[in-house]
C-alpha cells in the first residue's frame, strides 16, 4: 500500500494535478479577493471566462514544456527558441481574447486590448518562467539521480572485477611457489624446511592481510622480503639478487599484490642456468612525497623470451587491469624489452 501511494505520488501525472489544482484555487482566491470577496460579479459567464483564461494558461505552458523546451532550449536553438516563445504568447492571448469577448457577447471596442493584452502576457510569461524553471530543475534532479546511480553500478562492476582479478593472483602466485617446493623436496633439499616456514608467512600475509582493497606500504614491502628469501633460497647463487628502499614510506597505502608478478617474472626469466652474472634489482623510491616509483630490471636469454613470450602472461596482464581499475589516470607503467635486459618502471601518484 505505502509502495503504491509512493509511486502515486511521484507520478508526473499527479505532480501536474496537483500543480494546476493549486493554482486554479489561488486565481480564483485572487480576483475574488480583488472583487472585495463579494460574489455579485461572479456571474456563471465571468466564471467560464476565467476558467478559460486558465486553460489557455496551460495550453500556452504545455507548448513549451512539450516542445519549445526539448526541440529547441534543450538543443541550444536559443533564438529560435525566443521566437517561438513570443509566438506562443501571442497567439494564445488572441484567442483568449477573442473567445472572452465571444462568450461575454462584447465588442472589441468596449475591451482595453493593449491593458488586456499587457497583463495577459505578464501572467502568461510569470508561469511558462515558473515552469520552465522546475521543468530544468526536474531534469538536473533526475540526470544527478541517473549519475549516482551510475557511478554506483561501475562501482559495483570494479569491485567485482577487482575480487576477480585479485582471486586470480592468489592461486598464480601459490601455484608457482607450490613448484619450487615440489622441485626441492624431489632433491631431498635442506632448505626445504625454510622454504616452508617463509611459504607459512607469505601466506598468512595472503589470507588475512589482503582482504582490504589498500594495505600500508610497509606490509607489502615486508611479503615481497619475505618472497625474496625464499625465492633466494630456491636458487641459490644462479642470480644476484637487491632490493632498495629509498625514502620514507609512512602511512601511505597500496593495493595488495600489485608487485609480485612483476618479480615473479624476474625469478622466472633472470635465473636461468645458460645466463652469465645474472642479476635481479628491485628499487623502491618514496623520496618524492605522496609518489611510489617502482622499477625492476633484470637479466634474460633473449632466444628463450622470444619462443614463449612470458612476459605477457597472466601475472602481468592481470596487474595492468588492476592498475587501470585502481589508479585511473593516476599511474605509469613502461616496460622497456632489450636484448639481455627486461625492466619495469611504474609510478603511482596520489
């Protein structure tokens, strides 16, 4: 019942109603206040001709909101627009003119045209200006109402892009590190314990801290160290690996896991057995503040990149949607291929 009074209620229909039913009563009120509240001169003829009066109002008024307004304002003909108005006016003072002098049985001569006219077209323009205005201000409503919801909806629709994406980061990432662990188990490896036990926090950090769409900086520089052990102890002296920290973090924040497959690819493609002085070199630089500069550079066998093209796997197809969800127009990322060479550079900026 309350959800069919409400759409009763904002119907235009009933807006309209309503709208003329209080201005039908306040002209009425008027002239009757302006005849002294006496009911002599309110014979059923001057009745009938202010009712007309009225109608010819509306007929005046539903011409420019049915077609001056969407044909013409709204499509910025606004000279045609202008001209067309004062055409409307005209028109309908003359035929009301003409039909309140037909129905009073009055000459023309014994009416003050350019005093009935003049005042005809203040009262004419008084409510194609009022109505025009809530006209505008109804159509500014509804496209802020259209807006919200909009941005609501893609708000929706990056959120579940981003769980998506961010569920495919998860699995990725735990199959690869899942191998190496399988690979040194198979060699009956020493290091395998530790590899677990950094397997152990990496995950945690995965389960519970990454559930926030941002997480500090410092968290996500801390799982990267953490990868980087483990990755360290998984290949031992194939490759050189550094990371650097320049500057100061402080609270600032980040989206989870954006970095990993970008190292993970560095691991993947820098540490290879037919590779001489292989290097890996991570570098983060908060030195400019509210600026995350991020760049990774390391070394590969141009023959193996080209027969499998790696580079342009999930991991990083995946961090560049996410980049474009998160970071709209707020981000860089360059990724410069040479022949021995592959580096990342990515700058996020407040």
């Amino acid at each position: 019942m309350k959800k069919t009074s409400k759409k009763i209620i904002q119907s235009i229909l009933f807006q309209h109603f309503i709208f003329w039913s209080v201005f039908i009563f306040s002209f009425y009120l008027l002239i009757f206040g302006l005849e002294g509240f006496s009911l002599k001169n309110f014979t059923p003829t001057r009745t009938l001709s202010t009712f007309l009066t009225i109608f010819y109002i509306a007929i005046a008024v539903y011409i420019n909101l049915l077609v001056l307004i969407p044909y013409f304002l709204k499509r910025k003909k606004y000279i045609s627009f202008g001209l067309l108005q004062i055409a409307n006016i005209i028109v309908i003072i003359a035929f009301n003119i003409a039909t309140s002098l037909i129905i009073e049985n009055a000459s023309i001569s014994q009416v003050n045209v350019f005093n009935e006219f003049i005042y005809e077209a203040i009262l004419i323009s008084l409510f194609i200006s009022i109505t025009t205005f809530l006209k505008l201000l109804r159509d500014w409503i509804n496209f802020q109402e259209d807006a919200i919801k909009y941005k609501e909806t893609q708000r929706q629709k990056l959120e579940a892009e981003l769980k998506l994406l961010r569920g495919q980061i998860n699995p990725h990432f735990l199959f690869n590190t899942l191998n190496n662990l399988y690979a040194l188990s198979l060699d009956k490896s020493d290091k395998t314990p530790n590899l677990i036990l950094k397997l152990s926090d990496l995950m945690r950090y995965m389960l519970y801290d990454c559930r926030d769409s941002y997480v500090l900086i410092d968290k996500e520089i801390s799982f990267i160290k953490n990868y980087l052990e483990l990755e360290k102890i998984r290949i031992g002296e194939k490759a050189n690996v550094d990371m650097q920290v320049k500057g100061s973090t402080g609270l600032q924040q980040i989206a989870p896991l954006l970095f990993i497959p970008f190292i993970e690819n560095a691991f993947k493609h820098g540490c290879n057995r037919q590779l001489n002085h292989s290097f890996i070199k991570i570098i983060f630089d908060f030195e400019k503040q509210g600026v995350l500069k991020f760049s990774i550079e390391n070394t590969k066998e141009d023959k193996e990149y080209i027969k499998d093209k790696k580079y342009s796997g999930i991991g990083i197809e995946n961090v560049k949607k996410r980049l474009t969800l998160l970071y709209p127009e707020k981000h860089s990322l360059k990724i410069s291929d040479n022949q021995n060479i592959f580096k990342v550079e990515l700058i996020i900026e407040p």
